[in-house]
C-alpha cells in the first residue's frame, strides 16, 4: 500500500462526514458547551474566594477559599474537558 494511501486511511478514521450546515450547528454546540463550562469554572473559583474569603479558616497553612478555589477550579475544569471531549466534541 503507497504511504500516501495509508496516511489518507489512516487520518480519516472515526472521521464522521457533515454537510456544511451540520458542522455549523455541530460548532456552534461546542462553543456553546464550552462557555458554559467556563462559566461554571469562573462561579466556582469566585464564588469560593468571595464566600469564604471572611472565614479565617486555614488548612496546611493556607487560606479555605484559596484550598477550594485553585485546585477545585482545576479539578472541575479537567473534568468537564474529559466530558466535553466524551460527550460534545466531534471529529470531522
């Protein structure tokens, strides 16, 4: 088989064809799904720092708010990637 044939055969695996209006539509959905997780993202981290912020709670030396906003935004950034990727995102 010529490399070029391979490599056509091979990138276009679990390719999934669309009409220019379904790519549009499949776009706008991940756009969509997309800002919506920043916006989760960004009421967590802001809503923690500006909540707890007051407490005077420490954990390991480090502020409560700073313990649930930093990592935490992380942690649910990275899991709404993973589903966004599952779930929303499609190659085509």
């Amino acid at each position: 088989m010529p490399y070029a044939v391979f490599l056509f055969l091979y990138r276009t695996k679990g390719v999934i064809r669309m009409t220019r209006e379904e790519k549009n539509a499949q776009i706008r959905k991940e756009a969509r799904a997309t800002f919506i997780l920043f916006c989760i993202c960004f009421v967590w981290h802001v809503g923690c720092g500006y909540l707890l912020s007051g407490t005077g709670i420490t954990v390991a030396g480090l502020p409560l708010w700073w313990i649930l906003s930093t990592p935490g935004v992380f942690v649910i950034a990275v899991v709404g990637v993973v589903y966004l990727l599952k779930k929303v995102f499609v190659n085509f």
